[in-house]
C-alpha cells in the first residue's frame, strides 16, 4: 500500500488500487463531487480551499458514521455472546 506519493505516483496507485482506504475516500469523494478529472489532470493543488475542505468535511463524517456502525456492531455481539 501507498502512503503520501509524488503527483505522479499517487495517481499511478490511484488508478492500479493501491492506495491507503484514506486516501482512496479522497478520490471517491473527489469523484462524487465532480472533481476528479481536474485532480487527475492537475492535482489536488487545483482545488479552491472550499473544494478541499468540503472533502475534508465529507471525509471526516465518512469516518465518524464508520466508526459508529462498528461500534453498534460490536455492541450487537456482545449482546449476542451474553
């Protein structure tokens, strides 16, 4: 797995899905919102910081919802085991 690359290298590894689940939410998102084609041409330093930050928003509520969701789920087994 890839971690913090060159330009280049992180796109290679975006595109052959080689990247940290992280920064792979950062494509996805970037994708969803329309921009991916802008970071791929010209990287993430194209983006305006309301872009960025909107990512960085989305990508922290991504998180937290995941974080939440496993928690319930360890809950449920526990309940299950007692």
């Amino acid at each position: 797995m890839w971690a913090v690359l060159d330009k280049e290298k992180e796109i290679k590894a975006y595109l052959d899905g080689e990247l940290l689940p992280e920064v792979r939410m950062k494509y996805e998102i970037a994708e969803e919102m329309g921009l991916l084609d802008r970071v791929l041409s010209d990287g993430w330093k194209s983006l305006s910081a309301k872009e960025t930050g909107r990512i960085g928003g989305l990508m922290t509520k991504r998180k937290k919802e995941k974080l939440k969701k496993l928690k319930e789920d360890i809950e449920k087994a526990n309940r299950e085991i007692t």
